[in-house]
C-alpha cells in the first residue's frame, strides 16, 4: 500500500481523499501509471513527519531504491516527498 500523508492543518483535505471515489480515482490512476494495483491510505501528520501509525524511521525521495517506479520518484521529489516504510 501506498501511505499518503497529510500535515495535521490539511486534515480538510485528507477527510475528502478518504471518500470511497476519490480512494478509488487515486487508485486507478496509480495503477494506469505504474501498471500495479496498489491500496492508498491517508493519515495526518505531525511537523516532523510522524504520525501516530508511523514512527519508524524514513527514506529522502533519493535514497529510494530502483524499484520505486519512475512517477512515484517524480511525486515524491514534486512534494518533498520520503519513504516511511516498506512493507
């Protein structure tokens, strides 16, 4: 799964992506990108990344490995993005 997260004053906005057609939008444009069904879920964040669901440590977008597919690597760089964890 892909965890997207939300600063904790954007909580607006990751109510609104939890709708069934927006998870659902996402979803299906992951996987017309990235040609792999993969699950989105979204939690709030705190300033330094953390959230109550995640506490491990995380990856910067250029520490991620080659197996990251290309649009999530663009994503990722776009919006400062890291890994937080791979399952």
């Amino acid at each position: 799964d892909l965890l997207i997260g939300f600063p904790i004053e954007f909580r607006f906005h990751k109510e609104a992506m939890e709708k069934k057609e927006n998870v659902d939008l996402v979803q299906a444009i992951i996987a017309e990108k990235t040609g792999s069904a993969i699950g989105v879920n979204f939690v709030t964040t705190q300033a330094d990344g953390s959230s109550a669901s995640i506490n491990k440590g995380s990856l910067p977008a250029a520490q991620a490995d080659d197996k990251v597919p290309d649009i999530i690597s663009e994503a990722m760089n776009i919006f400062d993005g890291r890994i937080l964890r791979k399952d």
